[in-house]
C-alpha cells in the first residue's frame, strides 16, 4: 500500500473515525484504524464492535493495499505535521509516513485481522437533514438511562411513523421525545433502540448544515450515511416501553410561563433542595407560578412567577434536576407545563416548537 495524500484531508479523516476505536487489552486489533488505498481514495476505518464508522480521504494511489495502525497514535501524529503532502506507505515493519523533512515508522497490525463491516439487508430508509437530526438528539439523549440492568431504555427509541423519524428516550423518571420531518422515506418501521454511545458519537460529527443525512433501519443495525462518513452500529435487543400510554390524554391545569424566567428561578431555588431529594415544589394558582425549597442546612426560597394558568390549583414536587433539563431542552420565548394533580406526570412543551415534547414524573408525597 502506497500513497500521498493532505494532511488537512488526513487529519480529518482521523478524527471523523478515531475516536471510535476502543482501547481493548483483549483484541488489540480494536484500537486499530483500518487504511485501504484503492479506486483513487483512502478508506479508513475504525470499530468497537458496537459501532464502527468509515470515510475517505481523497488521496494519490501509487499501490492499493491496506494495513492497521494504532488510531490514537496515528490520529496525533498526523496534527503535529505541518499543512502539507503526506506519503504514505505500509511496509514489513509499519507504516511509513514521510512529510516535510521528517520519516516516522508506525508500528501496525495485519489487516486480516481486522473486523468485517456488517451490511444491512432489506432496510427501512429515510432521509431528513443534518441539522434537524442533530437538533432531535440533543433533544432526547440526555434522558437515556445509565442502568445496565435496564438495557431496554439504555439507549435512544428510533422509528419512522407517518414521514416522521420519532426519537424518544427515557430513565423512568423522565421521558424526552422529539418528531422530525422527513425528506424522504413512506414506509413505517416499528423502532430499534440504538446505543447511547453510538448516538453521542453520531451527534459529535454530524454537521449544523441542510447536508442529507441517509439513516437504513435493520432488523439488527442501524446506518447512517452522510457526507462521506458511514456509521454502522448495532442495537439493543429487547422491547421499548409503550411510552405512550403513560402520557395523560387530558389535563387538568395548563401553565404557560416566560422560558427564561422559569429556568433561573429554577436554578435559583435548586440551591436550596434538599440534597439527595432534589425536591422543587411548585404551586400553580391564579396568574402565578410559585417555586419553593428548603432544607435545614442552606435556609429557604420561594420566587412567584407571572403565568398564564387555565385550571384549578394544584402543587407538585418534582426534581429540580430533571425538571432543568427539561427546560433547557425546549426553544422559544416561553414554556408550557400542564399538570392534572401532584401523584401525575407534568408535561412540558413549547407550542411552537411542533414534535418536542418532555414528560416529568413527580416525587411523591
């Protein structure tokens, strides 16, 4: 394998990949990134047999082949290098890599050895923009639960419904749920649940653009194409809960609040919840919103908010944390909390943002 390539071009493709590659005592070949020459670009890839990712890097082939060296390694070798050509070429001892006035041999490992790429036979497809995906993740991945003993809702729902792509995750005592508009895609598919990590890894390199990002639902991976990055990744077997259930069809009191003065009078009474408990209590009452906490160590607060209330008076506790992250994750000027009594779940949403919506259980008295 022999080829000349830009460091800019090299690097890039590195870090696109690189951090996938896991550092595994057991199979050292995973810490690898795999480097093909062939047809007039360099393929690299990388995979931790959960998720693997592949790009190219528009390169000179001098001599098709391919070779596996440390993706770390390689990865910051090549930003130390000047913006300028790269030469490389594997040989017996390593990967040669020859630019400006330096040589440098990298010690690699045979791409026999190296994984095999699943494919994804008779997948569902659908296409929706960058951007819009990366907004929807944001938007529900914090909600995932970090319990292995759960796997089923240890990672991001995904299915496509009625030319929507519905995200929704959840840790049982929260439920964030986004539904994005496709470009393309008619047909339905009832959902996979794709790992937290490969959707963390999927919302670092996607672009903020209208760039068309492709996603192929199987019965056992998931693909996402776009630009000139693929990524492959397996789910989670097991059944998502029927979410929908537990949502309230009907609600007693509406409350619609100014965003923003919401979450700093959240953030200002949080200081004063008990630790532990993180109990935030809320009373909604006539044209006001009142949010309220002690504990015996740092003192009490209580801030009354101007609102918009339909309804009768209620009071519900929940936890500051998980009610912040709801806040935080909706847009707009102003934020909406329906509530039936203080045993039930409080929905919030933003009228205007249309699909968005987080469901908040509440800590029972």
């Amino acid at each position: 394998m022999k080829f000349t390539c830009t460091q800019e071009n090299l690097s890039r493709g590195l870090n696109a990949v690189g951090r996938v590659a896991s550092k595994n005592l057991a199979l050292p070949i995973l810490n690898n990134v795999l480097i093909v020459a062939e047809g007039g670009v360099v393929k690299l890839q990388a995979t931790n047999l959960e998720l693997g990712t592949t790009t190219i890097v528009r390169a000179k082939i001098d001599q098709p082949g391919r070779y596996t060296v440390p993706a770390k390694l390689l990865g910051d070798f090549v930003n130390f290098l000047g913006h300028e050509q790269i030469h490389c070429q594997a040989k017996e001892n390593g990967l040669t890599i020859v630019s400006g006035h330096s040589t440098t041999t990298i010690r690699g490992i045979s791409a026999e050895e190296f994984p095999v790429m699943p494919t994804i036979t008779s997948p569902t497809t659908v296409t929706l923009p960058a951007r819009e995906l990366a907004t929807g993740l944001e938007g529900v991945v914090f909600a995932v639960a970090n319990d292995e003993s759960r796997p089923e809702i240890s990672g991001v729902f995904i299915r496509a419904q009625d030319k929507k792509l519905v995200l929704a995750a959840t840790d049982s005592y929260r439920l964030a749920e986004r539904r994005l508009d496709l470009l393309q895609g008619e047909q339905n598919h009832a959902g996979v649940i794709v790992p937290a990590r490969t959707a963390q890894e999927l919302l670092r390199v996607l672009p903020q653009s209208e760039a068309e990002v492709k996603i192929a639902i199987g019965d056992n991976q998931i693909q996402i194409n776009f630009d000139e990055l693929e990524l492959v990744s397996r789910i989670i077997e097991g059944h998502y809960p029927d979410y929908e259930q537990i949502i309230p069809k009907t609600w007693a009191t509406t409350i619609v609040v100014d965003h923003q003065e919401f979450l700093a009078n959240t953030k200002a009474a949080s200081l004063f919840c008990q630790p532990g408990i993180n109990d935030l209590t809320l009373e909604a009452d006539e044209k006001q919103l009142a949010l309220s906490a002690a504990n015996s160590q740092q003192g009490e607060h209580r801030a009354t908010l101007s609102a918009k209330v339909t309804g009768p008076k209620t009071t519900t506790v929940f936890n500051y944390r998980y009610l912040l992250d709801g806040i935080q994750g909706l847009a707009g000027d102003e934020i909406q909390l329906q509530l039936n009594d203080g045993q039930a779940p409080g929905l919030l949403q933003n009228m205007k943002q249309v699909g968005a919506l987080y469901l908040i259980m509440p800590i029972r008295q």
